[in-house]
C-alpha cells in the first residue's frame, strides 16, 4: 500500500512545470545601500493588477511579517530572534503550511540567529526583502556575514509564488576541519512514518513526501526513511532542491493527542546557482527518526553544503524560489482538494483510483 501512495505523491513532483522567475538585478552587490536600491523587476510570474501587502504581526517574541497576494496570506517571514525563516502557503487550504526556509547560513550545530531585515516592501510588481547578518556558529557566535537580496511574487489563479535574487557570504578565512562544512541554508519539514491514518491504516505522511534533487551531471530522489542521513559526495556550482509537498492524514486522535485537520501540503524549491563554477556544493539531509511520529517535530532537515576542504571564502550566488500548491496542479487544471483525498485514501484501502474529474 505504501508503494501506491508514494508513487501518487512522486506524482506530485514529477507533473509540475517549472515557473518563470525574475533576473537578478546584476547591479545589486553584498551589503546593498537599501536606501537608494533598485527594486528586481525582471520577467517575473505575469501577475497584472495583484495586489501585495505586509503585515507585521507580533506574537511573543516572534515577529511576523505576512506576505498578502489580492488578499490571500501566502506567505510568512517568521523573526525568531534573528532567523530568517520563510513559510509559503500558495493553496487555499487553511492548513497548507508545509516546509518552511531558513535562508541564512550557518555552521555545524549553531543555533540559528544574527539576522537584521534591513528592507521589506511591497510594489506593484511583489514583496521585495534585503536582510543582512552574521554566519551562525555555535551558541550566540558568528564566522563571517552575508546578506540576500529577494524579490518574490504570487500568482492568485495558478497558486504559484515565484522568487529570485541574490546571496552572499563572506567568511573571514577558509573553512577547516575545526569549523566544519558551511551550511548554506536549511529547509526544515516533517515526515511521519508508519502513523495512524485517517483512512484508519497505518502509514507515511507528514508535510513532505520526497526530496527531488539536481546538479551538474548529478540527480537523484532522497526518500527520508529509506536513508536517513543522505550526504553523497557528488558536487556541483548549482544545486536544486525540490521539497515535494504530501496531503498530511496523520490521525491525531488515535495517538492519543487532539486532533487536527488533513490537509494538502506545498512544495518547496531551492536553487542556488554560483556565479563562480569553481565552488562546489554537495546535498545533505537528516531524518531524525527518533521523532519520526511525532507531527510537531521538524524532524527533517535539509541542506546544500560547502565541504570544510573548500579555500573559497567569498561566495555569490543567484537564488531561485518556487512554491506550487499541490491540490491545484496535480493533473492540471482540473484537480480538486476532494479528488486528492479521495483518491489517497482510495490507495490506502487498496482500492483504484477514479479518473480526475
């Protein structure tokens, strides 16, 4: 039954076209004077006469900025004590909050922080953001800066947010054994395994299903559960990660929590191209299956690596974002929300799925 669900997941990643997205402003350079820049306006997704909001909101010690699209809150900067975490909800679905962005870089075992959000407007055209900070090492050090320069826009009819920019990272001196790879950013998701299902069988679901990959003269798909900690040595100057969303069914109450609602799950892709071929970047990804049926666990973390073997200590990157709203597209243009569950189910109880309406 596994096989059957996984493979209408794999669906999921495999049907959906690649979006336009923006040019990189090829003026815009580290540590922009954000006073004077020049907002990206290069051919992103044909959005005209959208209208783009941010709202700050404070919760706690966390604050909020929600990304508005002709109303519809389709994504989240989240400041948690200075991260940088972006969360995309293309869909319609109430609960469509999936993977989530850390779009900073760090070090081995560093918690997460240093990060200033120096502009954050939205034009006609999308939300454009500049944040700067320092590289995370350890409890509450740093080892070097960086800065990104996004813009990203929402397609209301298609359910597609679009980004592009740039990043860059200047360390201090090269990596070596006693700092460890640089990790250039992280997605953290969630996948459960072998979980009571709303369907009433046991089985995978979560926020993700699989993890499509892409490099130079390199690809591959990581299945969390079948290898839990993926780190291959194959490198490239430009890395693609395609965190394919999953209609999450865990069945709350039979684990004996209160329950929560199914819902459909975005994908969530990641490209950084260098614009230096000699910098190599390498996948790596953790399952922690410790947690592995726990819904409120990040447990999956993923990230492009630059190995500590690397001399390199200025890296510039263009930066592409994609989020897909899955019940929109699988089967376009036709799919429904119901459709999509009903048919998940249907292959949990063995039973064959309905032609798409």
């Amino acid at each position: 039954m596994r096989t059957a669900v996984t493979c209408l997941l794999f669906l999921l990643g495999v049907l959906l076209p690649m979006g336009t997205l923006v040019t990189p402003n090829p003026a815009a350079t580290s540590n922009p004077d954000v006073t004077g820049w020049t907002p990206l306006s290069a051919t992103m997704l044909q959005t005209p006469g959208v209208t783009y909001l941010v709202e700050q909101v404070q919760v706690g010690d966390i604050t909020e900025y929600r990304f508005r699209g002709d109303g519809h809150h389709f994504m989240t900067l989240v400041d948690e004590q200075g991260t940088l975490n972006l969360r995309p909800r293309p869909g319609r679905d109430i609960n469509g909050w999936g993977s989530s962005w850390y779009a900073q870089p760090f070090l081995p075992g560093a918690e997460l922080g240093h990060t200033a959000i120096d502009l954050l407007q939205a034009t006609a055209e999308g939300i454009q953001m500049v944040a700067s900070g320092s590289v995370s090492q350890g409890a509450s050090s740093s080892y070097g800066t960086w800065d990104v320069i996004l813009a990203v826009a929402y397609d209301p009819t298609e359910r597609i947010i679009t980004g592009t920019g740039t990043y860059t990272i200047e360390l201090p001196a090269p990596l070596d054994a006693s700092t460890g790879d640089l990790n250039l950013y992280r997605i953290a998701s969630n996948y459960l395994h072998n979980v009571p299902l709303l369907s009433g069988d046991l089985g995978d679901t979560g926020d993700m299903s699989v993890a499509h990959v892409a490099g130079q003269d390199m690809g591959f798909t990581w299945v969390p559960p079948q290898n839990p900690a993926h780190f291959p040595t194959d490198s490239s100057p430009w890395l693609s990660i395609d965190v394919v969303g999953a209609y999450n069914m865990v069945d709350t109450v039979a684990q004996g929590y209160e329950r929560i609602e199914p819902a459909i799950k975005p994908s969530l892709q990641v490209t950084l191209t260098a614009q230096h071929p000699e910098v190599e970047i390498v996948f790596g990804g953790i399952y922690d299956t410790s947690v592995a049926q726990d819904f409120w666990e990040d447990n999956i973390g993923i990230t492009p690596l630059i190995p500590h073997t690397s001399s390199i200590t200025t890296f510039a990157f263009e930066v592409e974002l994609e989020s897909r709203a899955a019940e929109h597209h699988v089967f376009m243009p036709t799919i429904t929300r119901a459709w999509l569950r009903n048919a998940t189910e249907g292959l949990l109880r063995g039973v064959a799925v309905p032609t798409a309406p």
